[in-house]
C-alpha cells in the first residue's frame, strides 16, 4: 500500500482549504482600495475600510491572487512578504 498522496489529491486539499479562507470575505464586500509601501518598512497600509471580518494576527491578508480581507485586527498590521503573500503581524 502506497502512503504517499497522488499529486491531484494534494491539489485538491489545498484548492480547498484555499476556497475556505476565501469564504471569510464573501465577494460583494469592500476591500482597500490601494496598498502602500514605504521604503523603509515592509509594512503595508490599508488606505480604506473593509467591510468584511478583519483577519487575525498571523493570518494571511494579501498577495497576488488572495481574495480574503485585507484587514488586519486591531493591534497588527499586514505586513508584505513576499509578491504571493503578506501576513498580519
């Protein structure tokens, strides 16, 4: 017996926990209209306000193709990683 998972069936998991976070911020929703950066700081700043549940610190809150919040809960902030991914610290 293999133990190791087809390659689809690992997809598939993500593909759905992917769908599940997403689900935090049903579309319809308002998402910040810009983010900036400043050159010392790999911090981001929401310009806006959003109208869907904040994320909690440690949770993702941007990168290229994210489409949860991008609102970080009181006392973090969404800070940049890298272009797929930024983080509520």
């Amino acid at each position: 017996m293999d133990m190791v998972p087809e390659k689809a069936d690992v997809w598939a998991l993500f593909k759905d926990f992917a769908d599940k976070m997403n689900e935090r911020c049903p579309s319809g929703n308002t998402q910040p209209t810009s983010v900036s950066q400043t050159p010392t700081s790999s911090a981001a700043t929401s310009t806006s306000t959003s109208t869907c549940k904040p994320v909690r610190k440690r949770g993702q809150c941007g990168g290229i193709k994210y489409k949860g919040c991008k609102t970080c809960e009181a006392g973090s902030t969404c800070t940049y990683s890298n272009d797929w991914y930024s983080q509520c610290l």
